[in-house]
C-alpha cells in the first residue's frame, strides 16, 4: 500500500504552460507538505497543510498555488512554467505532533523546455 | 534565519568500514532531529531520529548523537555494505516551527565493494 503517492511520476512541458501535481497520503495524517529538490539535491520547503489549512508558505512565486481539497489530498499547480522550474517536486505528511516523520511521495521530476 | 550544516558532502568508504557525516543546527529551539536517506529515483525515507531529551540512540548498525550545547548531532554506519550508497540528510524541526523541518545539504554516501 502506498503512503503517499503523487502523480505524474515524471512531468515534461514547454515554457508559459500551467500544470498541475497531485498528492495523496492514507496514512491519515495532519500535516502535508510540498518540498523542492534541486539539482544539487538541496531539499527546501514550499508549502505546509495543517487540516487543510496553510501553515508555511515559504518565500514561493505566486505562480506556484497549493489547494488542499480535504485532509487527504495536497494538490500543486503552477502557472506561467518557467524553465527555473524544472526540479524534483516531493510531496510529504507528517502527524499531529511536531516531533513525528514526515513521510516522502516518491517526487515528481518536472522538467521545463 | 534557521539553517542546518552538514559535512561532508561526498564521502566514500570501503565496504565494512565505518561512515560518520555530521551537522550542525543554528536554532538552539531545534528539539527533533531526523535523519533521512535518499535512494536514486525514489523519495527520502527516514531511518532514525533523535530528540532533544536523548544524547544517542542506536539502531542495529546506524547510531546518532546529539550535543544540544553544542549544537551538533552525528550519524553513524558502521560495518557498511554496497546498499549503504545514497544520499543521507540531517534535518531539525522545532515545536513552534509550524511543522517546518529545515534539511541539511545532504551527504552523497558511496561505499564501495
């Protein structure tokens, strides 16, 4: 069964288009995150959900918006793509207490032409 | 603001030797400290985790310690295998973070057979 799951699993568009990733997580969890992988594998934060509320949004273009249908679901979608987009996009949940793992989605590289 | 150092960057062992990479947190509120590990093509996964109450913990061959004073925590592989090679990360969060887990740069980890 997988925990988190995020599609697509590899996601190539030309510049100015707007595309969307999706997450969810069975895990039943509180907390769900967005995350960005450069290519130098720097892990830096973008969004965190709290029971769908917007916890941390992190220095982000506004091209980037987040949207989380319900506890269970942390969609991404990015306007106007720019080829300083292209990385490796994670997806992640945690529980309730600040102390806990947050559990990986196995990424969605983009890649911007 | 919050950051997390981590050293060294790349580091290549033998098989059956020991691999330490250590970091360093700026925020003396950090009070959890995971550690994750990143295989090729797949998200980072946690394999242990230490909390600010605890000096070490120890998991069949990965220990970690941590001095709160100074404001260091420590992973340990001992007797390393070929499967050991990936990317490994430091990470702190702390209570009043809002969830918010700050990474280390990350260790690439090659253990050569």
């Amino acid at each position: 069964d997988t925990a988190v799951s995020q599609t697509p699993k590899y996601l190539v568009t030309q510049m100015g288009n707007d595309k969307s990733i999706k997450c969810e997580q069975n895990l039943g969890h509180d907390t769900m995150y967005w995350y960005k992988q450069d290519s130098k594998k720097f892990l830096k934060i973008m969004f965190s959900y709290n029971n769908k509320e917007l916890i941390i949004n992190e220095t982000v273009p506004n091209r980037f918006s987040p949207k989380s249908p319900d506890k269970a679901h942390l969609n991404l979608h990015i306007n106007s793509l720019e080829l300083g987009d292209s990385a490796v996009y994670f997806c992640a949940s945690s529980g309730r207490d600040f102390n806990t793992e947050a559990f990986f989605g196995q990424g969605t590289r983009l890649t911007v032409v | 603001g919050e950051n997390v150092e981590q050293h060294p960057s790349t580091l290549s062992v033998q098989e059956g030797d020991s691999a330490v990479i250590k970091c360093t947190y700026s925020d003396s509120a950090s009070n959890y400290f995971p550690w994750y590990k990143q295989e090729l093509g797949k998200g980072p996964q946690l394999i242990i985790d230490i909390r600010s109450n605890v000096g070490e913990k120890k998991d069949q061959r990965i220990a970690v310690t941590l001095n709160k004073t100074a404001k260091h925590f420590s992973l340990h592989i001992t007797e390393t295998q070929p499967e050991d090679s990936a990317v490994y990360f430091c990470a702190a969060r702390k209570e009043t973070g809002g969830f918010k887990t700050i990474f280390g740069a990350g260790t690439r980890l090659f253990v050569k057979a």
